[in-house]
C-alpha cells in the first residue's frame, strides 16, 4: 500500500474528458475530429490518439501541470523542430493554427503531434547498434548547438542532490530508514561528483530506453518522446540500451560509438560514467514516485512504494551499486574499458 494519500483535489488535468479533449484539438488544429478518443499509456502525462474528418491519426499530449515551466515545454518543442528540420528521425508537434506548437487549457499545456507508429525492439543486431550509434551522433550534433533555457542539468550535484533533498523533505520515507538514506545518498553524491568534472553537457534526449525508440519498415529508427529532455552527458543516451553493465557490454559499446563516431566525436573517458548514471537512475525513478503520489496519489508507481519494504529494498540496490562504481574496471583514455 502507498503510504501517502492524494493531498491535492481533482484538478481538470485527472478529469479531462473525450468531449473537451477533441474540442480543444479541433480549436487548436482549426479542423473537425471524428469520435475517436483513446487514451494511450503515459506514466506522467495524458496522452489520446485521435483522428481528423480526413482519417489522419494524430496523437494529443497534455503535459502534468507544474512539472515544466513553459520555457521547458517550448526547449522540448525547439530541439524536435531542430532536428527534424536537418532530417533527423524524430516526431515534432504540428504548428497549430496560430502558427505556434504549444497550446493552453486552463493551467494545462499540450501539443498535437502526428501519429506515428512502429516497432519497439529489445535486442539489437549488430547492424543496428551502428544504425543507433549514428542516430544519437546526429541528434546530439544538433544537441550541443545550444542550451535550452528551462530544462536541467543531469548531473550528481545538481539534479540528484535536489531529488535527495526533495525525498528527504517531504516524509517520503520511513523516519527509521531516512538516516540510513541520507547517510548513504550522500557518499554516493561524494564518490561520484568529481566524476563528472570537465564533463561535455549537453542538449540530450534523457530517457533514451528501449520504448522510446521506434522501428518503422523502409524508414530505420526514430527517437521519440523527448518528455525528460535534458543538459547532460552524451553517454546517458546510450547506457539504457546495453544488455548488461558496461563491463559485460563491450561489443555493443564499440559498434553503437563506431556509428557515433560517423558524426560526432565521443570522450571514451565518460563511459566510466555508466555506473554513476545507473544510480543516479535509481534516485531519480524513486523521486519521480513519490513526486506523483504527493501530487495526485492517483498515478500508477512502483507496486509497495512508500513501504518500509520499499525502502530497505531501494537502500540495498544503491548500496550495491555504490561498491560497483569503487570497485568497477575505470575506463582509459583509450579504445576501452
């Protein structure tokens, strides 16, 4: 059971309704819908597929209310655009009628993108590591162009340690564990800040797993849902995709930077930083819980999330995964780790 209770009330954003959301698409679009209205599966925000009098699919998004200023939506919205307008696989929003990208109902945000379906894999070909290799070359070759202006920074004393900080503020966890916690959150934060010291951030996609690629037949991959965009090292656009830890890895390391490197150079020092990211996940993911329960404390989380159990259980993998950061292979100057 979830240990915290909705603190807030309904708001229009957990109520909105097939009827509001295709007449806002329709005044958006300056177009007719059919009927269809179907919610797809967002863990943040709310996400319908619907279609125009003309059988065009499109794909509505309404973003969480408070979770990006609009400056942030917009720097989502900015890099797509970017990207696509130097042919790089990606789904942009559709200009509305006004000409701009992002519309307003009441305190919520959202967009119009085209639908765009596709295959999701969970295994790669060696062909294809190079094929992903040379995708993220090319988007973070547009990526590093320029900073956005309200997204940020991934980085373990930055964004990490605010996530902490919020954990730790808002009796998130049980007041028997959170000793324990903050003591060990904060010799991960030690061990690997310096570790992202003279580290390239830049423009990333964030939360690049293997959902948010797309296989589409004669057209290759495209990156999609750019929610979590980000300043961060180029290598946390890859680790998700690894069978394995980065030591177990080898091969697909060396074809995904081969591709890469058709576009872009890659600091092979920053795949040390694999194993700090992978915790740095793991407080992140748990933050991103306890943010939407203290919210709403109706989106779908962990299952026991909030539990002494939990709690124990999120102690042991951070503490695991700080010996393998201490312990792991360092990664040389070289061609490997």
């Amino acid at each position: 059971m979830n240990r915290h209770k909705s603190r807030t009330p309904r708001s229009t954003f957990q109520t909105l309704d097939p009827d509001t959301i295709i007449t806002l698409v329709e005044q958006a679009l300056a177009c007719r819908c059919t009927n269809l209205c179907r919610p797809l599966a967002s863990y943040i925000n709310r996400v319908y597929e619907l279609e125009d009098e003309k059988g065009t699919g499109l794909v509505v998004k309404f973003y969480r209310p408070g979770r990006w200023s609009e400056a942030g939506l917009r720097d989502e919205h900015d890099f797509l655009l970017e990207l696509a307008g130097r042919e790089v696989p990606v789904i942009p929003p559709l200009r509305l009628a006004d000409g701009k990208t992002l519309a307003r109902h009441e305190n919520i945000f959202f967009a119009v993108f085209p639908k765009c379906g596709g295959r999701s894999y969970d295994e790669y070909t060696d062909d294809q590591w190079l094929e992903l290799g040379r995708l993220l070359g090319r988007t973070h070759a547009v990526g590093a162009l320029h900073e956005p202006r309200g997204r940020i920074t991934m980085a373990p004393d930055r964004s990490t340690r605010d996530q902490i900080r919020w954990i730790l503020a808002n009796n998130t966890i049980p007041p028997e564990l959170a000793p324990r916690y903050e003591e060990l959150t904060g010799e991960l934060l030690a061990a690997i800040t310096p570790m992202f010291d003279r580290t390239e951030m830049i423009r990333i996609h964030g939360d690049c797993h293997f959902g948010n690629l797309i296989y589409r037949p004669d057209e290759s991959f495209f990156i999609i849902d750019f929610d979590d965009m980000a300043v961060g090292p180029p290598v946390q656009d890859f680790w998700m995709l690894l069978p394995d830890y980065s030591d177990q890895s080898l091969p697909e390391i060396e074809l995904f930077l081969e591709g890469y490197e058709t576009f872009r150079d890659f600091d092979r020092r920053t795949l040390r930083l694999i194993e700090p990211l992978r915790a740095m996940r793991f407080i992140h993911y748990t933050a991103w819980c306890a943010r939407q329960v203290a919210e709403d404390g109706m989106s779908v989380v962990a299952p026991e999330f909030g539990t002494p159990h939990y709690w124990q259980q999120e102690i042991r993998d951070l503490m695991d995964q700080l010996e393998r950061i201490r312990t792991g292979p360092e990664v040389s100057s070289g061609n490997r780790l």
